[in-house]
C-alpha cells in the first residue's frame, strides 16, 4: 500500500509578450499533464485563473504563469521539457523546478540529478540542496535569470509527514467523504470565500484545489499509516494575513515531523510539540529568497513489522 | 565524488556440528566477498578471529560466527545466500541481516525489499523497519528461530553523519596517513591491547579493523564533505566496561547527527549538542534486544550548491 506523497513541482512565468497561458485552452494541458503521466481529473475557473485536479496533484494556470505539482512516480520534467520547447527562449523569465525528499526514492523513475541534467540541455540553470542529505532536504533548480518578483508574491508550502491522532484515523478509513473531510480541515475558517474543487481517492486519500481571485490552495492527503505525507501549498500572505493558517492544520492532523518550504515570505509557526531542527534562509540567483525550515518531535517509536511476500 | 559510506551488515551463528568457519580458509571467504563485489585487503588473526580488511568495509570470522559489513553499492545479499546455500538447514543457528538507511538508495543495486525477497526463499524470517522513514532508519531482516546469545553478547553500532571540525577537515585532505588517523581517533587509549589493520584509500577515505581476544572493533570513515559518513563497530561491553568510547569519537568528529544501534546492551552517550530525536527498544523473536536511538543537532545550514553537469 505504499505510495509516494512527496511532490515534484515546478512554477514558471513567462513574458506578456508570449500568449496567455490561460488561453492555451485544456488540449494543451492535457498534453502537459500527460507528459508526466498523470491525467486531469476536473477544474474550477475564475476571472485570474484555471484550477485542474489531476490523478496525480494539481495544476494551477494564470495568464502569464502556471505551478504544477505532481507525486507518486510522475515524471514532471518531462512536462518542464514540453513546456520550454514550445516558447522562445526570451519568453521564458522564470523556471523554478523542485523535488522534496522522497521516502522512497528508488522507486521514483529518475533522480533529480538526472532531471536537471536534461532540463540544463534547455536552459542554463543552477541547483541547490536545501537541508541535510541524511534528514529531510529539498533539491532546487532555477534558470540563472535575474527575475524581479512581485511584492506580493509568496509561495508557502507545509509538508507533514507521518499524522496522527483522530482526524488521521478517520482519512485512512474507507468510506470517507469529501464533505466531511472539508469540515475536519477547517477549511470554511481557514480558506474563507475560496470556491472548492476535491477528490476521494479509493481507498483512501484526498486532493484539494481552492482558488479565489489570484491566490490558490491546494492539499494532497496520502494517510498511509508507516508512511503518512500530507502537503499544504498556498500563495497566501501567511506571514502578516493569515498566520493561522499553517497553525490550525499543524493541529488537525499532529504530524509527527513537518517543514515549511517559502519564497519570499518568513514562515512561522506555533508549536509546542516539534523542535526546529534545521533551517536554511537563502537569497536565490533568479531573486526569490528560498527558507526551508525542518521541525521534528522527539519521539519513541515501536518497531514496525515489514511485510514480507 | 559521492560514496554511500552507509553499511549492509550480516551477522550469522554456526552450530558447534557444523566446520569450523576459520578452518575453511581464505579462498572460501575470497569467494563470499567477491559474491557481493569486494574484494579481500589484508587480514590479521589471532587465536579467537581473523579480520579481514576489505575494499569495501570488514568481516570478521571467528569459529562458529561471522560478521560480515559492506558499503558502497556492494550486493552483501549475494554473499549471505552463497554462505547459506553451503551449510544445512540445521547447521545455521542465527542469521541477522541489516541495511542502514542509505543517503542515495536509488543508486544501490537492490533495495531491502528485495534483499530479504530472495533471503526468504532460503530460510524463514521476518522483517522490521527502527525508526521512520522520513529520518534515520534501520532495517532488519533475521531468521525466525529462537536462539540463545551468550551474557556477553554485546553489539554496539555507531552511525555518525556530516562529521565537522579540524579532524574531519585532516580526513578530506590529501596525503593523509594511517598513523596520524591512529592518532587522532585515540585507538591506543579507546581500544588499549588491541592489534590494529587499516587502510587509507585513495584520495581519502580509511578503514580500520581491530582485535583483541573475541574482541573486535571496526571504523569506516567516508568523509566527503555533505556527504560524510563514519561508523564505528564493536563487541565489547560498552555499557559496564567502555562506556567513554562513543563519547569520545562523537568529541572527536562532531557529527551533525548520529544513530546508535545495539543489540542486547543499553546505549549511552554524553552529549550537550544532540538531541534524542527517536528511541526503539524492542526485543526480536531471534533472542537479542535491539535498539535504535537517533541523535540530531538543531542547525542552520547553509543552501548547498548542487553540483551541473
């Protein structure tokens, strides 16, 4: 019953003078999401922006950028790759491609090293390892391209692994609803006005777009007991308007470890349970100030039986 | 530059009907090693063990017992099956087959899972997983058989990552030595009597076996820097008789994180600089105690520049 929460994603804008991303229309996207072989399962739209729900995560497009997370073994680079071959290269400002550590990364069809080494035949870019290797860490590559952010742009990520508690209980439960799981993750609080896109997966597991205006959340529940991994991504200003946001779902669902991953925002949180254990506050070449910041909790853990054939 | 400097480990127990292991002489552990692509350094014996020191890692033989570790991206699951199809059924008291969790598992020719898949198809085990999978981890894999260890039966691992300060920084340099290694990790004053066989590789990098009576001790340091990795292996009871060698390797090489790994002896370590992170204690069906205590430091790390093709 393994499966590999943990997200590839990739964020990238490009020029007003390229046409807008929007009306490229689904045919297009439908390519891009099969390129890393997963499908579009339904959307939500806005005035600012289009919403898809895939099998496999989420894909967000305004006019002049798009941020596509995908987990399980999808291949997302080879989207990436789709993408930058059909722009001009002056077209392209920003390229911003990231994979969060795996639980399992053999089973993953590449590795990150081998993603950049064909995403660099494309562009010139540049790489980083954010955290330890023998501990939680995020790999980062980014075109070498001097890009002037918006004052308001933020991008926040919360990454929980192993949940606990009721809430955790009831998402490993067959059975469950999507209704009942907006209740228990507080969304009408923590996402007010936001229009809602969701899906159950069988047995279990749970995806969610919301969009309102410009800004989007999204959350990817795989509730697997030995290997729980829960992500919540918005480009909400966390920081000074909703702070609470990252608190209340820390909450809900008691992860034994987290981190938060931000561009240009502080990220900050309330616990009494975990212990920031490390942290990494870098200025990127491509203008984004990159924090990755990895709480832990001490715990006693029991030995967990390994199934065998 | 990068070497998985984390170990596969198997330990196996004869019964007193079965050769003596040492009397089937070097050519039969020749063939063992190469089974899993090491080959054979050098050795030392005395009347108890011989040690051989191996291309990749050790292995000790004693006359109804062997300890047999091997890093890298050595297959020690080829040896363990070639040792197991030479012996009855009856014959093989013990078998305890480990695999620490490695930096890069997508780059070792086989996973865990797939180790003990073909181990079981020779004998009846069972699998656990010590810790989580998000952080330091251990897998063991043993035969499913009730055995009795000796009172002084005794193994103690420990499993140190990202090792800092001047000594790590002697061990990346070049034109290194094994007598200043000898030196600086205070073998005359944490292992007094003992007979010592090491090796320095090639820019760098060191191996060390060490024994005294039944004694044995072994070290491995892979120090590549963001990705070092050095382990420190012994029988003797470190609990009641040596319980200053740990505290004094961590002094030494300051290890950003570290693991302890015992089997029937309580670990016990002095450190202002770690936090216990993560405790297992549990007895396994095969007769021994196993532990697993993770240690990590609270850090700030600085963004890793990932290196391009």
């Amino acid at each position: 019953m393994f499966f590999e929460g943990s997200e590839k994603k990739v964020e990238i804008v490009v020029s007003k003078s390229a046409p807008s991303l929007r009306s490229l229309g689904q045919p297009f996207w439908e390519e891009m999401v099969a390129k890393c072989n997963a499908t579009i399962l339904s959307s939500i739209s806005n005035d600012k922006c289009d919403a898809y729900l895939l099998s496999e995560s989420s894909l967000f497009v305004w006019e002049h950028h798009f941020v596509m997370l995908t987990c399980g073994t999808t291949t997302l680079v080879e989207s990436v790759k789709t993408f930058m071959d059909k722009f001009e290269k002056e077209q392209i400002l920003s390229v911003i491609f990231q994979r969060k550590n795996e639980y399992q990364s053999h089973l993953q069809k590449s590795s990150f090293e081998q993603d950049i080494d064909s995403l660099q035949k494309r562009m010139s870019g540049v790489a980083y390892q954010l955290g330890n290797l023998d501990t939680h860490h995020n790999y980062v590559y980014h075109l070498d391209k001097p890009y002037v952010a918006d004052d308001n742009d933020y991008t926040y990520e919360l990454l929980m692994y192993h949940i606990q508690g009721s809430i955790a209980q009831y998402l490993r439960s067959e059975n469950q609803n999507a209704q009942a799981i907006r209740k228990l993750m507080n969304f009408e609080e923590i996402l007010p006005g936001f229009e809602i896109n969701d899906f159950v997966f069988e047995p279990f597991g749970y995806s969610m777009n919301a969009i309102k205006d410009g800004f989007y959340a999204t959350m990817h529940i795989t509730p697997q007991e030995d290997s729980s991994y829960v992500s919540f991504e918005t480009n909400l200003d966390l920081a000074n308007q909703h702070p609470h946001i990252f608190n209340n779902l820390i909450a809900t669902l008691q992860p034994g470890n987290f981190d938060i991953i931000s561009f240009n925002g502080i990220p900050s949180v309330e616990t009494i349970n975990h212990l920031l254990m490390n942290q990494v506050d870098e200025p990127l070449s491509c203008g984004y100030v990159m924090r990755f910041y990895e709480y832990l909790q001490q715990q006693t853990t029991p030995l967990r039986a390994y199934k065998l054939k």
